[in-house]
C-alpha cells in the first residue's frame, strides 16, 4: 500500500468517511436507452461493462429493484470452477476462468479471487473412473485437471477424515487446481463501478413491473420509477427468470427453488481449499475471515423465498461432521438461501427469445456466480449483435424445443450426482 493510500484510508477512518465519494452515480432514469439490463447482480453488471468496453455501447441502464448484489450474487458460496465434461460447457466456463483470472486488473478492483483448488470427493471406484473420464475431456478442452488417490486427498486435506473406518470411505478424487473461490459483493462492487466509468445509469430500487411489445418486438418496460423506452432488453434476473419473461408472454423451461447456505464461527485457518462430497450432497471452504463456508441441495419445492427448511441445514452440518468430526463443536454464525432458476438438463440459457428485442440470461442452477465473467461476456455480445457468441451458441433457449440439450448428467452442474 503506497503511502498515500494508507494516509487517505486512516484519514477517511478518523472522521467516518466524510468526504468518501461514491464508487458509482445514482443518476434519474432517462426516458429512453438503447439497451435496458433487467438485474443488478453479478451477471446483469458484467453484461453492461462488457457492453460498453467491448462494443461501444454507453446508453444503458441497468435496473435493479433492490440493492446491488442483494439476489443471488450476494447470496452463495462463491466457488469458482470450470470442471465440466461437455463441450458447450467446459469452453464457456474456462473462458470464464481465464477472465477470472486477469479480473481484478481488469476492473481494478480487488475481487479477492483466491485459486485455491476445488476438489471432487469419490467414494467408489466407479465414481473415481467417472471423474477420470471427466478429468481427461478437461485437459481436451485445455483445462487443467488432476486424478487424486486417497493417500493424495490425505495428504491435501489432512484436516479431512480419510480413514477406511469413516461412514463415507474416500476412494479419491477429481482436482482443478486453478479453481477456488472470490468475494461475492466485491464482484458486483467492481463491475458496478466499472460500469459506471463507462457511461453506463445504474439504477436502484427502480423493480420492472410490466414490458410493453407489440408484434414487432419490445418497445420498453414499465417500472416503479415510469416507464422507460428501449427497444432491447436484457433479462438477468436468476430465479425470477420465468417471472420476468411472462410479462413478455415467455413461458421458460425453468423451475425456481431455494438453494440455502451458512457460515459457522471463524476459526483459525484449517482448510485451504473447496471440497465438494458427492456421496451425500456437500460443499464446503473457509473464508479469509476463517468462517467455515458450506451449502448443498435444493429444496424439492418451488419457492421465491430467500429462505429455506431447516431440513436442509441439518443435512448439510451431518454431512460436514461425517468428513470433518473435530467441526462438530463449532456453531453455526447464520445462513440465507437464494433462488435457483433450474433448467431441465442443468445448463443455462444465454441468448435470444421467440420475442425480437428480448434477450435471456438465466437458468443457472447451481452454477451462476462462477459464470459471472463469461455470462457477460458473451450476453453483451448476443445483445450487441443480435446473435450468439460461439462460447453460447449451445446455450440457446430453442435447444428444448430441437431437443440439443446440453446434459451433463451431474458431471459438471451437479458434481455429487454421478
């Protein structure tokens, strides 16, 4: 830290942050934009940056009903990979990896990316094959990939019970070296400002409440802040997908479920990496403040509630106990849940609508946060363009109707079904 950051930092410290300017505007809603982003999260922020840097596009407001960050961008367990199995995945995600990689001096914003590895437990030895067959299609693609036997998960994790006499025998595992995790609202932060350097009206608590469209396509959505004119919209709204897409007349092949998770007290540092137990449905890491960071299933009901049963909360601590037994005295600090818009083969849909000017970005399961980078990468190119990117052109929303799904059959979206 350079001398007169830290000179700046105690200064603003000392008189509570008078004289902090705002990291972005807060500007009025204009009565029309070439382009209108529905959803200020991770994804529909991304969307507006790379718009305006990567193809010139400045008169655009991003929406948002709430505060930044405050769905699901703010609301999961920020792992970041690119392990899938499929082309029309592992591509996309590890262009997203790479972005990962070189964001924080992108945005100049300290994402607090960490590559820390993401490990895929097997508890068989037909599971370990199957993650061998993964693992081999990843280094294909280019992606990096190593086959663990249980000695080396021992040795990776000492912290982890790897003895034969445990409930779920360890028999290896699947690692991506480069995968770890970042800091959730400091994604939304950067692109946010960043965004905003760039022209781009980012607009809170202004909730989308109807869009207007005649034959020809959109003509503009109505807000709680009036109408706003535009003739391309962009749907970034996670599990309120198919919610936003009916004020088009859009019925989606999506699904919305609570997806919950938790933090337990910090500790001091003990786990240095992501662990996913596939046997029983578990992924856990610690956080920078030492907080253990876990999740698992959705609940099996429909819900737009950003809360889940306490059903789940249970499983999930059994299941973090059965691999780590010494954390059974730790308490649970809180948790939260997000919802999951779930497509039926488990991927998402990036692109175009059966309505001219409508464009989608949702159905992201399990997966959203760490599709952030490429998410937007490849959407502002579908709204600049009017057509897919090559990284999205599988990801389409008429691939249900041709039946070109895009299944991994757990390999990548659901890493504990196998």
């Amino acid at each position: 830290m350079s001398k007169y950051s830290l000179t700046s930092l105690i200064r603003h410290g000392l008189t509570g942050h008078r004289g902090w300017k705002p990291a972005w505007r807060h500007p009025e809603p204009k009565a029309e934009y070439d382009a209108v982003i529905v959803g200020g999260g991770g994804h529909g922020l991304a969307t507006a940056y790379y718009l305006a840097k990567n193809h010139g596009t400045t008169n655009i407001a991003v929406l948002e009903k709430g505060w930044l960050g405050g769905g699901n961008t703010g609301r999961n367990t920020t792992i970041v990979r690119s392990n899938y199995l499929l082309d029309g995945n592992a591509k996309f995600y590890e262009h997203g990896m790479k972005l990962w990689e070189g964001l924080s001096q992108d945005l100049n914003y300290n994402v607090m990316f960490s590559q820390r590895g993401v490990l895929n437990l097997a508890h068989s030895k037909g599971q370990l094959e199957t993650f061998r067959r993964r693992g081999n299609a990843m280094r294909l693609n280019g992606i990096d990939a190593e086959i663990l036997n249980r000695d080396d998960v021992a040795k990776f994790v000492p912290a982890m019970d790897t003895s034969p006499n445990t409930r779920f025998p360890i028999e290896g595992g699947l690692l991506q070296p480069r995968g770890g995790s970042a800091r959730h609202d400091a994604v939304a932060w950067g692109y946010a400002r960043s965004a905003d350097q760039r022209g781009v009206d980012i607009i809170q608590n202004c909730e989308v409440t109807g869009i207007r469209r005649d034959q020809n396509g959109v003509l503009g959505v109505e807000t709680s802040r009036g109408y706003i004119a535009t003739k391309k919209i962009g749907l970034a709204v996670a599990g309120h997908s198919s919610q936003l897409a009916a004020m088009a007349d859009v019925r989606l092949p999506i699904e919305s479920h609570v997806l919950q998770a938790m933090v337990s007290e910090p500790v001091k540092p003990v786990l240095d990496t992501v662990v996913t137990f596939g046997a029983a449905h578990l992924y856990v890491s610690q956080s920078d403040k030492g907080e253990l960071v876990m999740g698992g299933d959705i609940d099996g009901y429909n819900s737009f509630a950003q809360r889940g049963s306490l059903a789940v909360i249970e499983h999930v601590t059994t299941c973090l106990v059965a691999l780590f037994p010494q954390f059974s005295r730790l308490r649970i600090l809180r948790t939260w849940g997000g919802i999951m818009d779930m497509t039926t083969d488990g991927s998402p849909i990036i692109g175009t609508t059966p309505v001219p000017g409508l464009f989608l970005n949702g159905g992201w399961c399990y997966g959203g946060f760490k599709a952030t980078p490429a998410s937007g990468w490849v959407f502002a190119h579908t709204l600049a363009t009017g057509q897919p990117h090559a990284l999205n052109a599988e990801l389409s929303l008429d691939r249900f109707h041709t039946g070109r799904v895009l299944d991994e059959k757990g390999a990548g979206p659901y890493p504990w079904l196998h």
